[in-house]
C-alpha cells in the first residue's frame, strides 16, 4: 500500500532565512511556483545558529548527490544564489524545482516535487560543502 510522502524536517541557518526570502519574495512575479514553494520550505525550517549547520544538509554553497525517483536517475549539483548559477558547471540555483526542492534536507532525506511538469521525489544521497 502505499503512503503519501510527509514533507521532512529541514534546516536553514539563521543569517540565509532572511537571504532566501527576499529571493523568493523578489522572484514572485517570474517563477512563481518555485517561489511559493522556496517560501513554504523556509516557514516550516527549523533554523540552525550561524556556523552550527551540520554538514549533511544541503545549504547555499554545498554540492549534492541526489537521485530523481521517477527517472531513476542519480546528479551531483552545487547549490548556489542566483546570480552564481551555471547550468554547464553543475551550479544549479535555489530558484529551480531541484535547488528550492533540495534546500534544508539531510542526507538521506527524500521529498516529493514537481520538476519539468512531473512529480517526482528526490532523495539525497551525499551532501558536501563548496559547490
């Protein structure tokens, strides 16, 4: 039988809460689902004390290794502000269905998602920091 995947605890440092909601908040008008879905992931965060972010959650700056259910696939990105994303290096911005999808979680952590119009659930595998 199967069960609706709950939404799973995240964690957001206490100086990037303030960060991404102004991005989320300024991108509303262009990418309004991703936005919405940015500001609904950083309402239910717990926030973590500056410099206490354990180093298995995804955060601005980490890469990841995640793997898209669906598809079956497995990708390695960075996580990174906007004005820093580059497809071709794999720097994928917080302002897409992956990078706000992502953003919070732990390792091991799986969340259900829409990307490129099909729900899907990611599921971390590895977390590093510098993207």
């Amino acid at each position: 039988m199967d069960h609706p995947l709950q939404s799973p605890p995240l964690l957001i440092e206490e100086s990037m809460e303030s960060v991404l909601r102004r991005i989320a908040e300024r991108s509303l008008g262009q990418a309004p689902e991703v936005a919405q879905r940015l500001l609904e992931e950083i309402d239910r965060a717990e926030l973590v004390a500056d410099g206490q972010m354990p180093e298995d959650v995804v955060a601005i700056g980490s890469s990841v290794t995640y793997r898209d259910e669906s598809g079956g696939t497995t990708q390695g990105i960075g996580i990174v502000m906007p004005a820093e994303a580059d497809p071709a290096r794999r720097r994928v911005s917080v302002m897409t269905p992956v990078g706000a999808a992502l953003i919070g979680l732990r390792k091991g952590q799986r969340i259900a998602c829409e990307i490129a119009g099909r729900d899907t659930v990611l599921t971390v595998l590895d977390v590093g920091r510098g993207s």
